[in-house]
C-alpha cells in the first residue's frame, strides 16, 4: 500500500481543522482515484479500438497478436511480472503497424517470396 501525505497539522490541533483536514484528505482521495479509473477505461478504449481495427484491416495480424497476447500471458504468470499489464498491452499492439501494409505485401513476406524495392519501403 502506498501512503501519500496530504497535509501537515501542528500539535496540538484543534478538531474543527482536524476534521477539515479529513475531509479534504477524503475528497483528493476520491478525485485521484476517480481520476486514475477514467484513465484507465479511456486506455483500454483506445487500445480496443486499434485492435478492433487491425482485426478488420488485416485479421491474419489479429491473429498473430492474439497468439503473441496468449504466450506473453504465460510468461508474465511464470516470471510473475508486477505491471503485466504493460506487457499485455505491448502484446496487444504489437501487430498494429500491418495495418498500413498492403496484404500483397504482406502474402509475399509470409510466403518467403523477395519483396520489390517499392514493397521493402513498406
């Protein structure tokens, strides 16, 4: 548990300027936490929509990264990382960058067949 102080009273402290005190250590307390949870569903919208688009745009990526999702999973839970959350989402993204790829690139590249120097640029 990480504690954060808030305010310093002065011994000896009247209890109306405790009980204020309290009261606005419980306030900040519920705005950064209200906060904190916003940014997290807005994180995991955004990262829902980009993979909701690379399943449209290209579901063969999709697929690589839901299997690089899975063993990243495992990994995480047998080096029982701490924030595996970050590694989840970098597994998540990882294939995002296919998008902007043309899918003849792209069938070329995965059948080992040369790319043209226009399709190395991609």
């Amino acid at each position: 548990m990480k504690v954060t102080f808030f305010r310093f009273l002065t011994k000896p402290c009247p209890p109306e300027v405790f009980a204020k005190a309290l009261e606005a250590g419980i306030a900040q307390y519920r705005l950064v936490t209200a906060e904190r949870e916003l940014l997290s569903k807005t994180l995991s919208g955004s990262i829902k929509v980009l993979t909701d688009v690379l399943a449209l745009v290209n579901p063969s990526a999709f697929g690589r990264s839901t299997r690089v999702c899975k063993s990243g999973a495992t990994v995480v839970q047998e080096l029982k990382v701490e924030r595996a959350w970050v590694i989840e989402i970098a597994a998540m993204l990882s294939q995002i960058g296919y998008v902007a790829v043309p899918e003849e690139t792209l069938r070329r590249l995965y059948q080992g067949k040369p790319l043209s120097a226009a399709e190395s640029k991609h």
